[in-house]
C-alpha cells in the first residue's frame, strides 16, 4: 500500500506539512529506508492538492538528507541515519506562496455573505439551489453574467456563457475539448502551474513563448506558430502570474491580429482583469477566435468556485457545457446564486473596488521596503516578481526564508520547456494582515541584503 501523510492543513504550508509527516513516519518506522514513494502525481491526487504542492515538499524532503531520488526510478526514503527537522522559525509563520486576494474590512465579505444567503432564503428558499441544476447556469445567471462581464468585452449574449466551478475546470474543460491527445499548446514561456497540471494530465505538450515587460513578444508568437504547427494559444495578458507583465493596447492588438493571421483559438486566462479596469481582454478584440475566463478568485474569493467563460458563440458554449457536465456535474449552485446575486446589485463591483484598494497599499508597501527596480510589480496586483543576487540559488533563499517563517514560490513552478530564471514570486495579498506582510518584507530585504549561498543554509 502506497504511503499518504496525514498532515494538518491549519498549520503552516502544505508541502512543509508533508515533508514533516514523511520525517515522523520515518522516526516511527511507518516507512522503512530504501522504500519507494508515491509519484509526485499519485500523491497529489491523493492528498487533493495541486502537483507544485508535492514537487516541493519532496525537494524539501531531500534537502533535509530524507529522501533521495534516482533517475528513472523515482523517489526513495533515504538509506543513511534520518536528518533531524529543522529548527523551528525565529518569527511567525507566513505563507505567501499562494496567490489570494486580500480580504480588507471595507470589502465587508462576511457581513455580504451573510446577507446574500439570507436574501437567497426569503426569496426562493434553499430548496432551489440543493438540487441537480443547469450545468453551465440558468438562463437567468448566464444573462446577469453576460452583463457584468460585458463591463469590459462588450455587449455580448447570455448563449455565450457558460459559468464554471473556477477557472481551473474551465481550464481543463477547454483543454479537453479543443486539443488533441499529443498536441502542442502555445503559452507564455513562464505560466500558471495549475494549467501546466491540466495539461499534463491530458498528456499535451507545452512550447513557451518569449516574453518581454509587456508579456508574450508578436515575432516570437509568429515564429513559434509556424514551428510547432499549434493551434491553441493560452495566455494571461493581464498581470501575468508570475511576472506580473501586462499587455500595451498596442501589444493586444498586434497579438489579435496573429490570432487572426494563424487562425489560432485563444484561451484568455482573465484572472486578474478585473484589477486593473483599464485593460480591455484581447478576447474582445477577436470574440469568433477566443474563450475568455472570468475568475472570481483572484479579485473577489477563490471559495466562490465560480468563474464566467466567454465562448466563441452559442454551438461552442453549449459544446464546453457539456464537457463540464461530465467532468464536473455543476458549480455549487448556491456559490454561484451568491455570486450572481452580488454582480446583479452591484456587490461584487464594491468587493472589487475595496480588495483593489487594500492591494494597491500592498503594494506601496513593497516599494517601501525593496529598492526601486529591483522587482516587477503592479500597482494593483497581488503579487510581486522578484529576481534574485547570483549569490543566492533558488533552493537556499527559499530555505532560508522558510527557515525563518516565510514561504513564497521559486521561477521552476512556473517555467514551461526552458531553464527557470533566477526569481520569486511572493503572494501580497496572502499575508493576513499589512503587519504581517510588513514582516514577510523585512524578512525578504534582509536575506536580499545578506552574501547569499549557493548551498542551503
């Protein structure tokens, strides 16, 4: 029987909490030296968390003398005297590996809630939202989210929508129904790791693009076009995860037209869109070429699950519809009645203003605390992008933070079929409160500050 850690998901990251299981069940002789671990994929599945989860824990585990891997074979219990834990960090623990939206008072999330669901009983009753409903919305919500999203698409029909349980099954739905088993899917050089997770289950190849401070770069796109023969284009234009790059009006429209010239289906990853309100979606520019994924979770709340796609028309959504019934079944009707419910009184524009508002001060407390030019950020994103002395390898600086109560994200997390680059991401917005991101920044100026090591420390 394959190992599974039990680990507390209230105390600190994850994938720390793996790697402190995989050492006490080694102490306890649950496992024996020499034993095979699970795959990072199989234990990913198991544990219900993402495949970047795992791949850190286990490079956690090997950095502490636990494991040791061997190629072709996978990873073992390590067959030498068991490496004691770490010392515990001298400071509080603060994770900002993953990118949330912080949740200032002024957006008042409990008290909407709250009163959302009461609205929800007087109105119709639980009852409604407890049963099996339309998999892609009613054609009441499809309407409402038609025209909340056309705020900044345009005009558009409810027949084009289809609301999914996040973007990440929407992601996995297009995949599924737009690309070929083996095919190659073109995106930014560096990308979300939950598409590259998607894309990996459906066995598809990825070719990164080239990018500059605005994103993707056109030659490159066109040139990779006619080399990998692609036919599907995946991009975040919008305050790219990690890079935080955003396009020009001028880059969209030189990007649309290649979409045009090549007949290429784009999938817009609209994360982040509603954080920046002047960034108009490329998917507005070439709505016939084009499905648009509007998540709630980065700009509202990830426990929503709800996310608008934007098909290319009525045929196409009703396609990804049922590819959602079959994955998924339906998103949880009284999230996405909440959700409506806030797009059609004007709630989920005031949330937004207020976590817009809260990440901007986010913000103005990097530039505090970090040099100017020595990262990427945006004024109103939740996270930074943050290159790193030669000094430092990837692995140590992420030790040593973590060793001293901070978590962030190393580049490999996110690169696509090149070398990683030499930088982090820190999630802003995780941090529970302007304090405790205070910390997290100190902490992360000091170690910038210090000679660095190529070893862990």
């Amino acid at each position: 029987m394959e190992w599974i850690p039990t680990i507390d998901r209230q105390r600190g990251p994850v994938y720390l909490g793996i790697a402190d299981a995989l050492a006490a069940d080694i102490q306890a002789g649950v496992l024996r030296r020499g034993q095979l671990l699970p795959t990072h994929r199989a234990l990913a599945k198991a544990l219900g968390v993402d495949l970047t989860t795992v791949t850190r824990a286990y490079r956690e585990a090997l950095q502490r003398g636990l494991t040791e891997a061997r190629v072709g074979q996978g990873t073992f219990v390590a067959g030498g005297t068991v490496a004691s834990q770490p010392p515990a960090p001298l400071g509080p623990e603060i994770d900002l590996s993953m990118n949330l939206p912080p949740q200032p008072s002024a957006a008042d999330l409990d008290g909407r809630i709250m009163r959302g669901l009461a609205s929800l009983q007087r109105e119709r009753g639980f009852a409604p939202w407890l049963s099996y409903r339309e998999s892609g919305g009613s054609e009441e919500e499809r309407a409402i989210a038609a025209s909340w999203i056309g705020e900044t698409v345009g005009d558009i029909a409810g027949e084009r929508i289809v609301i999914a349980p996040g973007a990440q099954g929407a992601i996995f739905g297009l995949l599924s129904l737009l690309v070929g088993h083996g095919e190659t899917v073109l995106c930014e050089a560096l990308t979300y790791p939950g598409f590259k997770a998607a894309a990996s289950e459906l066995d598809l190849r990825l070719a990164g693009i080239e990018m500059d401070r605005e994103g993707i770069v056109p030659d490159a796109l066109d040139a990779a076009v006619r080399r990998h023969k692609a036919r599907v284009l995946y991009l975040t234009p919008t305050i790219h995860n990690p890079t935080t790059a955003t396009m020009s009006p001028r880059r969209r429209e030189e990007i649309a037209t290649l979409v045009e010239r090549h007949a290429l289906i784009l999938i817009e990853d609209d994360a982040y869109g509603r954080l920046d309100p002047e960034a108009r979606p490329i998917a507005a520019l070439v709505p016939g070429r084009s499905w648009l994924i509007a998540s709630l979770s980065k700009c509202i709340a990830p426990g929503l699950r709800t996310a608008i796609v934007v098909a290319p028309d009525r045929g196409e959504a009703a396609s990804l519809a049922g590819v959602m019934r079959a994955l998924l079944q339906m998103p949880a009707p009284i999230m996405v009645a909440l959700a409506i419910s806030w797009m059609a009184d004007g709630s989920a524009e005031a949330i937004i203003r207020a976590i817009r508002g809260e990440a901007i001060a986010r913000q103005k407390l990097a530039a505090e605390a970090l040099p100017s030019g020595t990262y990427a950020g945006h004024p109103s994103g939740h996270h930074i992008w943050l290159p790193l002395p030669t000094s430092w390898s990837l692995a140590s600086f992420a030790t040593h933070l973590q060793r001293r109560g901070l978590a962030l994200v190393t580049a490999d997390a996110f690169n696509v079929d090149t070398a990683a680059p030499h930088a982090v991401r820190l999630a802003l917005g995780a941090a529970r409160s302007r304090t405790e991101l205070a910390r997290a920044l100190q902490l992360l100026a000091d170690a910038l500050h210090m000679p660095g090591t190529a070893q862990v420390v």
